[in-house]
C-alpha cells in the first residue's frame, strides 16, 4: 500500500486547481450545486480560494491555533462571479498555499483541526497537503458535476482520498463531538468496498468495521454484511455523498440498509 508522498500532494493541489480552471471558462457559475445545497458554482469557489488562503496563512506563520474562517464560509455577497476574473484567482491561491507548504516541510509543527492519530498527521504540515489535495478534488468534482460535464481522477489520487476519508472518518473524537455514531456500532457490522476497474496492485479493497468499540478499517478482501463494488472513483463520491449508492454500474450485495445507516451517520467533507 503506497500513499501519495507529501511533494505529490502539493502538485495535486495545483494540478487539481487547474483541472477545476478549465471546466469553468466559459460557464455560467450562478448554476446551483447540488451536492452544496445553497452554493452556487461561483460560490463553491469562492469558498474553495478562500480555504487555500486561509491554510496557507496557518502554514506560513506556524499558526499554534485556528485563524478566522468566517471569510469563506459566508459566500452570500459572491453572487455574479466572472469565470475571468475568478479562474487565475483561483489558481494563485493554490499555487500559494503548494509554494508555503514545500517550504515549511511536511513536519512542520502547527495547529490542525485534528489529532495526530493512525494516518492522519494531525499537528503537521503534511496534514493540510493531504487535506487540500482532495478538499480540491472534490470540490472539482461537485463544480464539474453541477455544469454537466464528465469527472474523471487519476486513481492514486481517488486512492489515497479513499484512505484519508476513512482515517477521518474513524476518529474517536468523533463520539465526542457526535454521540449518535455509536449507534454504528454492533455485531456483524461490516462494510466492504472493492474498487472494479484498478490493477490488483493497488489493493483497491477497503474493510469497515463496526463490530468493536470503536469505528476501524483496513485494505482488505473479506466478506462483510454488506459489499459495494464499482469503479474506483465512484466509490469515492458514494462515501463523500457526490453520488447516490444506487448508480449505473455499481453493485450493492448485502445488507443494504447497512450501508443506509453508515452513509447517514458518518461523513467528512
């Protein structure tokens, strides 16, 4: 199992960034999101510039605590936006926020929104270029969705978002935080997802276990309660709720509602 290294992740972010610049000439950014409820195309964008900034600042000066994000959580004024005048912003913050994170190195100690735990290198550098590279590639996925046109992600990348989804998502602060995902848990309760259309080097198999005290998953090819199998990428956006379980090309086998319960309970991004 190989993760996308930490240089890989800053070029994802720009390359992601770019990719996301050319849907959008052109488009009619006013187009609602779907998978953003409220947000137009030009408003997710908005909101996605604004989060380069805003991680570039925390990198840059080693922030030892949050810093103001109100800016592009309350998107309500960005309402007309111009694809010219808004693509080249958007890829300045991305270059930015790739530059400020090379220079400081993937162990750079700063605040994260999360605790150091398994894979997630929380209190890092390397937290914010794994995060930004698939907080971009989503958000690319929900634009070029919303206008129509065909998404499409190199699968390393949809690979490593599939770990770092279920890395998050398995947090134990999360019981803290949201006391009905205990309900999760139970006996027999596994989730296994198998990814059709990658190489069997890729181990494109992932185990979620809720049989123990704590929400834990692996790569692995076992038999679960409920499997769902599809190419890889639609994997990704079923997990991220972009796309419903229930898709062309993608098989449910088991117990359904499993799943159900799982998807309504459990998410990040």
């Amino acid at each position: 199992m190989t993760l996308l290294s930490f240089d890989r992740r800053c070029s994802e972010i720009v390359a992601q960034t770019r990719l996301l610049r050319g849907s959008i000439e052109g488009a009619d950014l006013t187009r609602p999101v779907p998978s953003c409820p409220g947000w137009s195309v030009g408003q997710l964008l908005r909101h996605l510039g604004g989060t380069h900034r805003w991680a570039e600042e925390i990198v840059r000066t080693r922030a030892p605590e949050a810093l103001p994000d109100q800016h592009f959580r309350d998107l309500s004024r960005y309402v007309d936006e111009d694809p010219a005048e808004l693509a080249p912003w958007l890829v300045e913050g991305a270059e930015l926020l790739a530059g400020t994170l090379r220079a400081a190195g993937p162990d750079a100690e700063l605040w994260t929104p999360v605790p150091d735990f398994g894979q997630i290198a929380g209190g890092r550098a390397d937290f914010y270029a794994r995060r930004f590279t698939h907080e971009t590639a989503i958000h690319r996925a929900d634009a070029t969705l919303a206008l129509g046109a065909e998404y499409t992600l190199d699968q390393e990348v949809a690979l490593d978002a599939f770990d770092e989804w279920l890395a998050l998502g398995s947090l134990p602060m999360h019981f803290e935080i949201h006391p009905w995902m205990r309900e999760l848990l139970g006996p027999g309760r596994t989730l296994h997802f198998h990814a059709t259309d990658t190489a069997p080097e890729m181990a494109a198999e992932w185990v979620v276990d809720l049989t123990g005290d704590a929400i834990t998953w692996r790569r692995a090819h076992e038999k679960a309660a409920v499997a769902v199998r599809g190419p890889l990428t639609d994997l990704l956006l079923i997990i991220y709720k972009r796309r419903p379980a229930r898709s062309a090309g993608v098989e449910i086998l088991g117990d359904e509602k499993l799943l159900d319960f799982w998807l309504e309970r459990v998410s990040f991004g």
